[in-house]
C-alpha cells in the first residue's frame, strides 16, 4: 500500500505544471538582427503555466554611432508573465535586466587633417519593462513579438584618446527594445 501512495505521488508530480505533451522550451533569433548589424539568439523554458525564464545572448558586428564603432555583445535573462496561464505562448509582461560589453573606436581628426583613432570599452547595465505576444504555429514554429521601454547605464574606460571622443548613447539612457522572433518548440 505504501508502494502505491509512492508511485501515485510521484506520477501526479510528473504531471504537475505542463502537460506531458505541451512544449515548453523555445529556441529563437531576432529577425530584425541583420538590419541591425547584430545577432541574437534566445532560450526561454516554461517554469510555471504562467511564468518562463528566458537567456537571450546578443552580438554587435561594428555599429555605428556618428563617429563611433561598437563591437561587443550583451546578455538578458528575463523573467516572463503569460496572464492567459499558457506559458511559452500567447500574450506576456516581461522584465528583462541587460549587462552589454563592448569595444569602442573613434577615428577623430585634428584642425591639419591629421586622423587618429581613439579606443575605448562600454560597461553598460540596465533593465526593460516588455509586453508582447508569441504564437505557435504548426507543430514547432513560434513568432513572437514585442517591445517597451529600458534604460541603461554605462561606463567609459578610455585606453587611448579621451572620452569626449566617444558617441556613447547606444549604451546608456532611456531607449526602446523591440523584436520579431522566429523560433522552435521543442
């Protein structure tokens, strides 16, 4: 009898949150990254019928700031709310704190048209406030789309030339983070 209490209680265990064939993890790619000189690539699990977590790794291949490049990459875990009880799926709030790293350069030239080329790193730490929604079509395919507002603070670290030289509003300030995701369901 105690065997049976054991086995019942670890099979309602296993069927507890998700249903045995609900997907509840996604891999996906901002669409929008090309457009903007980036790559992206994102984890989110399901942790509740209601809640997910998500990792999103990003990459910048040399933007340009007026006369700044940027090169480095960021990093988001997000912590997400689906209200309809469906996570991984459908309409959700999301706050999503950011650490982003990157290289900097400024080629900057003086009154004789002499060119020299300042170096610096960004730190950069912020948080974003998202609303969006992701759908699910066929068996695997997901689109997610969403946006809202985030503000970063950064920090200089100039190794050659001086911070003046530098375009830093990509890294710090109020601004907006938006994407169109494609992904998988598994």
């Amino acid at each position: 009898m105690k065997n049976l209490f054991l086995s019942l209680f670890l099979v309602a265990l296993s069927l507890g949150g998700f249903a045995q064939t609900e997907k509840r993890n996604v891999i996906k790619t901002n669409l929008l990254s090309p457009f903007l000189s980036a790559a992206h690539l994102n984890y989110e699990r399901g942790l509740s019928d209601k809640t997910s977590a998500q990792l999103g790794l990003m990459y910048l291949f040399g933007v340009n700031q007026g006369d700044t490049k940027f090169n480095g990459f960021g990093i988001t875990p997000e912590f997400r709310f689906y209200p309809s009880g469906n996570a991984v799926q459908g309409f959700f709030l999301a706050l999503s704190p950011r650490y982003q790293s990157y290289n900097l350069e400024a080629t900057i030239s003086d009154d004789n048209g002499n060119s020299n080329t300042s170096k610096a790193t960004l730190s950069s730490v912020g948080a974003g406030l998202l609303i969006g929604s992701q759908w699910h079509f066929g068996k695997s395919v997901t689109l997610e789309l969403y946006g809202g507002p985030s503000y970063n603070v950064g920090n200089v670290k100039v190794e050659s030339g001086s911070e003046d030289d530098f375009n830093t509003g990509l890294g710090s300030g109020f601004g907006l983070r938006f994407g169109l995701m494609l992904g998988f369901a598994f």
